[in-house]
C-alpha cells in the first residue's frame, strides 16, 4: 500500500503553563513551572495539595455562554484547544468535503466534575433530581463529539481511552487514518480535568500521587527523589492533513507525523514491564514505520512521570530501543512544568514535540538536582537549549493497564510548491 505522506497545519493547547499552545511552549523553553495549591476544592482533610491547575480559565472566552453550560470542564478545555488549533490551520470547511474530514480525542476519565458534584447533588435531593446533562456531559467520548458538531467533521468520529497513553493514540490512530487513505484532514490529540476530590483521592489512595508539599520538589521527573506524580489538567488538540491536500491550499505546514508504535505490556494493571521491554517495542515499531534509524533522532520528550518505577523503566526502554545511541539522545520530560495530564498528556506533549522541531529548541526537565544511577541520559536538566540540527524527535506515553505509544515527528523541511 503507497503511504500518504501526513502533515501538521493547527496545534492548540490550554494547560497549567499557558491558555494557548504559543503560551505553553513559551514557558516551557523558560522553563516556567505550573504546579502551584489547589484552588479547584478545599485540600485541607487530604493529603495532596499540589496539581497543575490550568490557571484564569474563563470557558466563555472560548465558547458561546449557553453551550459552555452544558459542558464539564474537560470539555471546554478541548473546544478551547480545538478553536486555536482549526483557526491556525485556516481550514475552509464550506469547501471541504466534510465527509473526509474527521475527528479523534481522547480523554482518560471523561466528565469526572460533572459525575462528582451532580453526585452530591443526588445523594442530597435524590438522583431524579441530577440535571439532564448528566450523561451527555460526562462521557469521555462527549469532547470529540462537540468538535465534530462545531466544526462539520462527518468523517470518523472517536475517543480512545488507554489512561495516560489516550492522547498519544488519537495522534497516531488520526495519522493512520489519514495516511492510508480514509481522510484528508483529521483533528486529533486529548483533553482532561480531573482535579476533583474523588478523582485526587483515588490516586492518592493508591499512592501514584506525591504528597510533597512543595512546588519545586513535588514533580521531579529523572530525580532520585522523585515520589509520585502531580496531577495536571489541560487539552491538546492538532490538526492533521495529508500533504498535498494542505499544500494545494497553501496552508502553513508545521511539522510532519513520520512514525507510530503501539504495544502492551501484558504485564499489570498499574506498573510497567521490569526492563521496559513493551515501550522499547513501541519505540522500534515507530523508527520503523517512520524508516529511520535510530540514530536519526536526537530528542525524546519522555513520558516521565516523577514515580519511582516510571523512569527507570523508560530509560531501560531507550536503551534498548537505542542501544549506544541512548547516551547521545536529549531526553527530558516537561511533565515538569505542566505536571501530569493523563489522556491528555500524549496530545500536549505532541505539541510540544512539534514546537521542539520548530523552533529547534530543547524543553528542560526543571527542578532536578539529585542524579539517580538508574536514569542516566541527558535529561536536559533545569535549562532548555537550542538545537536546531534536530530532524527527528519521538514522543513517548505510557498507561495503566500497559499501553505503550511512541510517535515519531519529522522537522518539515518542504516547500509549498
């Protein structure tokens, strides 16, 4: 089968650092941190205080005031990812054919605000009492459904849930769409808001998150100690077309998808495969089908959570996906900044992956200070970097329940003739 060649023209991005993707990519080459109290519920009878709080969200700057009623959060931080990435992308709908044009966002819980208060809700005054939206607003797939509707997208419409690796398969499963011949464009990537009481103490009780009160300790991916991850909220959300369709519209190309990998460990519900064998499959799988070696890639934005088994696992990983390569590769995790997005995190880091080619710069890993033997790669440590003589860089996310994906972008190097 002849591969269609797959192209970035819209990114967009609300997180703990920023309220646009230009926003967020430039705090994260400062290195500026988004982990600060929670100010979503009162933390004083729980023990996490920290998150990444997407920060002076305001959903009727994004959304028209009645419709953003009948969303939960984690929908309106995808419509408002969604309304950047398709304004970037200068998509004419009207003269498209909505029919090829589709849309796929993942999300790891779904409505989880939605689901916790409207329960208060009916444990007082009876769950007859529970507004009608109910439903509609907290299932998962609900974020790709409103884009689709907004937007006129009648081709393939879907939410892949795989936890923490959600937002990394829309990407890759929209790419594949596209490069083998079911669409011309495709809106993909993932959104989250689980910063609610239930949603913080259930990862808390299994003891994933860190109860580290200070910002500057909390999330310290690649440090010795590290001691669990910060919960984050955001959306991330990318436009795809196959290259001679944006071309023949003269639409800016950002950046190229060139690679996918999707494996499982088959090993846990929660903890990764000892030696990270699964990711390093899903790592392979990806320079293959971009047709690369590995030592065509110079970064890695890594899943890198800040829990214990995490990165040990992924370093694991890329040296046996990389082999002697692994020590000449940057690898830095800006789950630091932004703390950890779940479904979401996949989509936001291919945002940043994308930018990283772009602007030829590397994101740091910030607060690290103390090595830890067991993760010995460039870590980008405290300050990012220029690098413009990257061409390649892979993106890594990694779930519960072992999913494992690794998508692989292209620096675009074309011209629009």
């Amino acid at each position: 089968m002849n591969k269609r060649r797959v192209v970035i023209t819209g990114m967009g991005a609300v997180t703990p650092i920023g309220l646009s993707a230009a926003e967020s990519w430039s705090n994260a080459k400062a290195g500026v941190c988004g982990i600060a109290p929670i100010t979503h519920y009162d933390t004083a009878d729980m023990k996490v205080k920290l998150a990444g709080e997407v920060k002076n969200f305001v959903p009727e700057q994004f959304i028209d005031k009645r419709e953003a009623r009948k969303m939960d959060r984690f929908t309106q931080l995808a419509m408002a990812a969604a309304g950047e990435a398709m304004a970037q992308s200068g998509l004419d709908m009207a003269a498209e054919d909505a029919g090829r044009c589709g849309c796929i966002v993942s999300s790891g819980i779904g409505g989880l605000h939605t689901l916790y208060f409207e329960g208060l809700k009916g444990g007082e005054r009876g769950y007859d009492k529970i507004t009608p939206f109910y439903i509609p607003m907290s299932i998962t797939n609900i974020a790709a459904g409103h884009i689709a509707i907004k937007y006129g997208l009648k081709g393939m419409c879907a939410c892949v849930t795989a936890a923490c690796a959600g937002g990394a398969n829309a990407v890759g499963d929209a790419f594949r769409h596209i490069r083998d011949g079911y669409a011309e464009v495709m809106v993909c990537g993932g959104t989250e808001a689980a910063i609610t009481p239930n949603g913080m103490g259930g990862f808390t009780s299994m003891k994933a998150l860190t109860t580290n009160p200070d910002p500057a300790r909390a999330c310290i991916p690649f440090d010795k100690e590290r001691s669990g991850f910060v919960m984050g909220e955001g959306a991330g959300i990318l436009v795809l077309e196959e290259l001679s369709h944006a071309q023949a519209r003269g639409a800016a190309i950002l950046g190229e998808v060139a690679g996918y990998g999707a494996t499982c460990d088959a090993h846990h519900i929660t903890a990764p495969a000892p030696g990270g064998e699964g990711s390093a499959a899903a790592m392979r799988q990806s320079l293959a089908d971009a047709g690369i070696a590995p030592g065509d890639v110079g970064y890695i934005n890594a899943h890198g959570t800040s829990t214990p088994l995490n990165e040990a696992c992924e370093t694991a990983a890329i040296k046996l996906a990389f082999g002697d390569h692994a020590y000449k590769l940057a690898v830095s995790s800006t789950k630091s900044m932004t703390g950890h997005l779940l479904g979401a995190a996949g989509a936001v880091e291919s945002v940043f992956s994308a930018l990283t080619l772009l602007d030829g710069f590397l994101p740091p890993t910030i607060h690290y200070q103390v090595p830890d033997e067991a993760c010995d790669l460039d870590v980008v440590p405290n300050q990012g970097r220029p690098a413009p003589e990257l061409e390649y860089v892979l993106s890594n996310a990694l779930g519960f329940g072992g999913h494992n994906v690794s998508l692989i972008f292209k620096k675009w190097k074309g011209s629009f003739s």
